[in-house]
C-alpha cells in the first residue's frame, strides 16, 4: 500500500500538475486545480490511480482562508468545489478576495478527516497531494 502511494505522488504526471496548478496566474488557480488535480484527470495523465484509492489533491498559499480540496469526499459526494469551477469557470477565483468567509464555506463542505486504513500525503509551496484508501 505505502509503495502504491510513493509511485501516485512521485509519478511525472502528479508532480506536473502540482506545479501547473501554481504556475497559473493567481487568479486562475482554483478553477486549474479542479480541472487537472481531479482523481479522473490525474488518471488521464498517466498518474497510477488504484481505484480504491482516495485522493485529497489540495492547494493552500498565503490569504487563502481554508486549503482547497480538488480531491474525492469522503462519502462518495461531488466535490463542491469541482462542481462550482465547472459550471461556472473563474467564479471561486473571482470571489477569494471579495467573499473569503464564502469560499470558505464552499471549500469545507463535505471535507472530512480521512477515516481509512492509511494515507500519505506529498507536496511542496503551495500544493499537496495525499491518498488514502478507503
């Protein structure tokens, strides 16, 4: 289980993304994450994915009010915050500034403590992934 972990977080496609996440313009970065930190998305790019893997790709920097979740919930739900990039691209970017206290209320609901057999979690500056199974 820990092998399968270390090759998720330390395979090409997982590091890419990380970093393609921070080199966005800032206020661009929300709606990049969820469109390539996604566990389906991560797939695509070759990251090595068992399916009974969770995944809790985050992003969190300075003025962020909570760290951001691109990742499966818990219980199986949407991702909130996936669901509100991809219906309305940009929205979450626009309001970070100007509605912190909603982002983070948008950014906390259905994100709970990992309760399974084991987790790791890898990242660097402003982005981290973890995995866990379930």
């Amino acid at each position: 289980m820990t092998q399968e972990m270390i090759e998720v977080l330390t395979s090409p496609g997982f590091v890419e993304a990380m970093q393609e996440v921070r080199q966005s313009p800032l206020n661009q970065r929300l709606a990049k994450g969820s469109k390539i930190l996604t566990p389906v998305a991560l797939r695509e790019r070759g990251v090595p994915l068992p399916e009974n893997m969770r995944v809790s790709s985050r992003y969190f920097e300075e003025g962020l009010p909570i760290p951001i979740n691109f990742g499966d919930n818990p219980d199986g739900s949407p991702n909130l915050v996936n669901a509100i990039n991809a219906a309305e691209p940009g929205f979450l970017d626009r309001i970070r500034e100007s509605h912190p206290e909603l982002l983070r209320e948008i950014a906390s609901e259905g994100d709970q403590p990992f309760r399974g057999g084991g987790c790791a979690c890898g990242g660097a500056a402003s982005v981290c992934g973890g995995a866990g199974w379930t």
